[in-house]
C-alpha cells in the first residue's frame, strides 16, 4: 500500500487521538488503529478511481489527403451572371455549351457575355444532349427559332461619323496649306518624308505635327533575355546596316553614271551640231569661190571645246 493511500486513516486515526484523554497509553492507541481494519479489500483505504469522463465508440478518421473537387451547378437557371463567370463544373460532357457560352479543357462550361443563364435542350443539334445558354433577356427563352436574326450585345451606340472636311490646298493668303519634303536620293523612302503644315496663329511660318515629331524619338531599348537573343538582334542590325549601305552605294554609282551620260550626251550633241555647221559652211564657201578655189587657210572656225 502506497504512503498516499494511508493519508484518511492517518488522519481518522489522529483525530480519534485528538479526542481522547492526555493519559491515553499506546495500548489505546493500537485499538483504534486495529477498529479501521486497514487491508487490501477496503476500498475506501485503497482510493480506487473511476472513469470521470463518458466512454464514446470508436469513430473513423477522414481521409485529409483527397482534395475535394466541388463539380455540380454554381448558376441556377435565370440566374445573372457576367462574362467568365463559371456556371457548370463537371467531368465529361454532361451538359453541352449552348448561346453565348464556352467550354474549357476540364469541361468547365463558362459564360462569354453578361446576361441570364437557360438550361434547354435542342433537338434540331442533337435529340439527347442537354445545353447551357446565356441571353440578354430574362423573358428569351432557348433554342431560339430557327433562321431567326442573331442577338449580340456590342456595348456600342450607334452615333453619326461626320465626314472629314476637305482643307484647301491653299490657304486664303494664298500660300499652300501643307507642303511634304521628300527624302535625299533617287529613292528616298516613305520613312523620310516630313509633311510641314501652315500655322493657324496668323505666322505663316511651317511646323511639323507634334506626333510626327514623336516618331523620331528613339527610345533605349530594353536588355535582352539571353546572349543568344542579343547576338540573333545584332546580326539583325548588322544585316540592315550592311543592306543599307549597299543601297546608298548603288545610289552614288547610278548618280554618277548618269552624270557622266549627260556629259556625254553633250558633247556628242556639240560635235554634231559642229560638223553640221562645218559641212554648211564649206558648202557656201565653195558656191560662193569663183572656179571652185578653197578659201584661204584662217578663215574656218576651229572647232568648240566641249567643256568638262
């Protein structure tokens, strides 16, 4: 027996003490100890516990490890939705996506306008299949008739685009409203011309617009996502740089042949008019010279230098 279990009798035992005469022997004493028959089949000696709390049966623990997949209707029938909402979660095509509906890779079938939700069916596309549709119009109801006009919802007011007004060519001091400066070479590109417009302050100065302005800004250009990237715009610039030049010197070479043709030309075309002039002169010369003489040497223009 434990010390915790004799603490009643000790202290029934001490009180029993407590109350007898101060000339009590310890004869006495062990007859009170002997009356509270202190053994193993006293219970109340033993301190026997009971069960404080109610038994229950055993419950089975839920598997956590599952995430559950939450298929079924999210839209009721007349029920407003907007575009994207998700109206239906399934596995398999249970239900089909009809008017102004979609449906994604996991089946999912979603609006694609705003407007109220019908579940119908459609005999006309197939006798069996169950369709969800989305119209404008709580009180429509699918299918639709057949060949009836589409219904659409553009969001959009119809509203009169006046016409442009045509601007003179001239303004009313006379001088051209616009005026476009081309390019430099033979075939300047559309990149390079510049349309000037007249000032409307009264200046007649010329200005360039301001958005024309903007799209010769270059801006700096953002870091490329690799070296490989990096070197394939390179070789890009390289390629558009060299063609360019190509340009421009095939321009240079073309230019200057053609400069050398009209000098060409020239000068052919002088000497042509000089041997004309040289033939009428020794024509005259000789109906004009009694018996046929030549005309003394000096008198024959000599002939003109082309000038180069």
């Amino acid at each position: 027996m434990r010390i915790a279990q004799l603490q009643r009798p000790i202290m029934a035992a001490v009180s029993g003490v407590s109350r007898a005469a101060s000339t009590t022997t310890i004869r006495q004493l062990q007859d009170v100890l002997g009356q509270l028959r202190i053994g193993t089949s006293n219970a109340v000696v033993e301190g026997r516990r009971h069960a404080s709390v109610k038994s229950q049966g055993a419950y089975r623990i839920r598997d956590s490890s599952t995430i559950p997949k939450k298929l079924g209707a999210k839209k009721t029938g007349d029920s407003y939705v907007i575009t994207g909402n998700i109206i239906y979660k399934q596995r398999g095509t249970k239900w089909h996506p009809g008017e102004n509906c979609g449906m994604g890779r996991d089946h999912t079938i979603f609006a694609l306008t705003s407007g109220y939700v019908k579940y119908y069916r459609d005999p006309a596309l197939h006798p069996k299949r169950q369709y969800i549709g989305v119209v404008f119009k709580k009180e429509d109801t699918l299918p639709y008739p057949r060949h009836a006009m589409r219904k659409r919802r553009l969001n959009m007011i119809a509203s009169p685009i006046p016409p442009p007004q045509p601007e003179p060519e001239l303004s009313a001091s006379g001088i051209p409203n616009q005026i476009v400066r081309q390019g430099y070479g033979r075939r300047p590109h559309p990149r390079d011309e510049r349309i000037i417009r007249l000032r409307q302050d009264g200046s007649y100065a010329y200005s360039e617009e301001s958005w024309r302005l903007g799209t010769l800004v270059r801006t700096e250009k953002r870091k490329m996502g690799s070296r490989r990237v990096a070197m394939k715009h390179r070789r890009r610039k390289t390629k558009a740089i060299a063609l360019e030049m190509r340009a421009e010197r095939e321009d240079k070479i073309a230019r200057r042949k053609e400069a050398l043709d009209a000098r060409r030309a020239v000068r052919a075309k002088k000497m042509r008019e000089y041997l004309e002039r040289r033939k009428a002169e020794a024509a005259n010369k000789k109906a004009a010279a009694p018996g046929g003489e030549m005309p003394p040497p000096g008198t024959v223009n000599p002939p003109p230098r082309a000038e180069v």
